[in-house]
C-alpha cells in the first residue's frame, strides 16, 4: 500500500498482490482472478489448484479499526455455527480470520452462489424474517464493543456538515439544505427520545442486494456494516412501494420474524426516521469516498445540479413522513 496520503485507497492493490496475499495464507491460486461489485471494499474471486474458488475481501484502509473487523468476523461466526444462513470468514489453521499482507488488511470467505431474492413471492419475506428473527436473538444476547452504533443526536449533522463544509452541495441550494437538515433533525431527535427500548447486535445493511438466494432459501452476506441499534433497522429497508404495499410486506416479514423474536411495536415510529439517515448519509458516503476512482465511474450523477434537485425534494418528502402515522402490520 503507497505511504501517500492523497493516493487512491486501493491504488497498490494490483492482481499479482491478490495473488500473493492468498499464497501467504498457505493456498495455491491457479490464476484466475476475477473483480466482484464492491466499492466500499475491494473483493476478488479466485482461483485455488485444491478446490473451489474463494473470495478475498479487502478492507478500506482506514475505516475500521482490526478490533471492529475482528468483531464482526465473531458475530458472523456464531450466527453460522446455530446454523443461520450468513457467509462467514474462513477460519485459518492458527484461528485468525484477519490476515495481513503488505499493508492491506484482508479475510477469505467461501464463494456462495445464489440471485436476488424475488421479494414479491408469497412466503418469502416471511421466510426472510424467520431468519432475521433468528439473527436478533442472538445478536440480543450480547453487546458489541468496539463495533459503531446508530447515533440520532450525531448521524445527521455530521454527515450534513461535511457535505455543506466540502461544498458538494450547490451554492444556491445550501440555504435551503441546511434549513432542511436542522427541520429533520428535530423530528427525528423528538421520535427516538419517545421510542426507548433495547438495542441489539444487527446486520445493519439488510437490504435486497445483501441477501443471495439459492434453492435452500437465503444467505446473508456482508455484515460489514454490522453494529448496535433498534431490531427495526434490519426490518425496514426490505420495505418498498406505496404505503399500502409496504403494510403488506411489513406483515409477512414480521408474521416469520416474530415466531423467533419479539417485535417491539414501538420501533415501528423508527421506519422514517432511520429511512431519512440512511439518505442523509448515503450522500455523504459518496462525497467522502469520491477521490477513490470507483466512485465517479459508478457514479457519474453525483455531485450533479440535478442530483441535489432531487435529493432535496426526497429529503422535502421525508418531512411528510415523518409526521405521518407509523406503518401497522395488517
């Protein structure tokens, strides 16, 4: 890895490192190394002379500390060993999880196979949150340590401060974002100050594109984002549509979920809220990743004129969510 602060992230991750970090690992690589659809991380399939392919994730430089990387390997590990469908690290011979290998952190995963889960089809989201029920019993028996939390009170003016300071937002609408920010804020303080309860160890990315399905029903996969908060937010982000469509699949998840786990209907308030932190913060993840190559490629629209149009009518939008009555299982 170059000593240059102002270098791209990844910029000495060449194929022929690839290779070599898997060979320290006591592997034969046969070669064949193939770039899957990451941006946060680098993550590679490769070829082994013993066996099926692996797959080698490489951690972002800076991002997480190797006790946050190391905790999420154990979360994962557990989930695995009751028999939960999440992809986990490969264990070496010494125990480790985390390797290290000229300056990139890096773990190795089995390659699992599977397509999109096709949400729409009855007895799938219960399915999904039958598993999802299983995931928080789990996660609820134990605390993170060194793993982030959901932070109402910081998540939103943090991340609205470094997109008005680095001034991705466009000069004639940064009076208009900042009012807004301050407007969201002050709803979103007022629903979690109401809402108390217990916060658990999540997946805390459990969106369609993190969920592989096979004949054998779902895998899990990338806990990278895993930390402490609300059941709810494991729940919400496989909810879309219109209202009505959304109180349908709020239903079937919870109808699986709840055969497992608790629900506190509480969180359900928490919906909006976390949905409008998640768009706040989305926008500042590409900002603050965008000197890395794969970020203006991938995302050609940010940073446009009408790209701040838009995100400024759906944060506009939230407001109005956020005043309505919380989605009701039917």
């Amino acid at each position: 890895m170059t000593d240059d602060p102002e270098a791209p992230p990844y910029a000495g991750l060449t194929p022929d490192l690839v290779i070599g970090a898997l060979e320290a690992t006591g592997r034969y690589p046969d070669g064949r190394v193939l770039a899957l659809n990451s941006y946060e991380n680098r993550v590679y399939q490769i070829g082994v002379e013993e066996g099926p392919p692996l797959v080698a994730k490489f951690y972002r430089p800076g991002r997480w500390s190797d006790a946050c990387i190391v905790e999420e390997h154990q979360f994962a590990l557990s989930l695995a060993a009751e028999e939960i469908p999440v992809v986990a690290p490969l264990v070496s011979p010494g125990g480790t999880t985390l390797h290290h290998f000229h300056g990139f952190r890096y773990s190795l995963f089995p390659r699992q196979g599977g397509r999109w889960p096709e949400l729409e089809q009855p007895g799938i989201l219960a399915w999904i949150g039958r598993f999802l029920g299983r995931i928080h019993r789990l996660g609820a028996s134990s605390d993170f340590h060194h793993r982030p939390s959901i932070n109402p009170p910081t998540d939103i003016p943090e991340a609205s401060r470094y997109l008005l300071d680095k001034e991705f937002i466009p000069v004639e609408l940064m009076h208009r974002f900042e009012r807004l920010y301050i407007e969201l804020q002050q709803l979103i303080e007022a629903v979690f100050s109401d809402v108390s309860g217990q916060w658990i160890r999540l997946h805390g990315d459990c969106h369609p594109g993190n969920l592989l399905w096979a004949d054998n029903g779902p895998h899990f996969v990338d806990l990278d984002d895993c930390r402490m908060g609300p059941a709810i937010q494991d729940l919400w982000m496989l909810l879309s549509g219109d209202r009505d469509e959304m109180t349908g699949q709020l239903t079937s998840l919870l109808e699986g979920y709840e055969l497992f786990m608790d629900m506190d209907r509480r969180q359900l308030r928490l919906i909006e809220p976390l949905r409008t932190i998640r768009m706040v913060r989305y926008a500042a993840w590409l900002g603050e990743r965008w000197n890395d190559p794969a970020f203006p490629s991938a995302f050609p629209w940010f940073n446009t004129h009408q790209y701040w149009q838009h995100h400024l009518t759906l944060l506009e939008q939230q407001l109005s969510a956020l005043a309505q009555p919380p989605l009701q299982p039917c």
